[in-house]
C-alpha cells in the first residue's frame, strides 16, 4: 500500500496521511505536496 501512495496511484486518506506523515517525522502538509506531486507527473515517469 505504501508504494502504491508513494507513486500516486492510490488516493490519500486523512488517516492515513496522518498516520503516515507521523511514522516518516513529517507534516500531514509536507507530506500531502508530496503525494500531489506524484500523482501529477508525466506518464511514464519513474516516482
């Protein structure tokens, strides 16, 4: 499940956003534009 979050192939829920940004020691924010920015790059593109 985490590498299907990590190239944005899975939607990203609240709870486990926020479960997630707390394993890694980061914000629920940071952790949120980064999953955007996945999920937003070019076909084809290595995530």
């Amino acid at each position: 499940m985490v590498g299907s979050i990590e190239r944005g192939e899975t939607a990203l829920s609240e709870n486990v956003a926020e479960r997630l940004a707390t394993a890694l020691n980061i914000s629920v924010a940071e952790l949120r534009t980064a999953h955007q920015r996945a999920r937003s790059r070019p076909p084809g593109m290595p995530a």
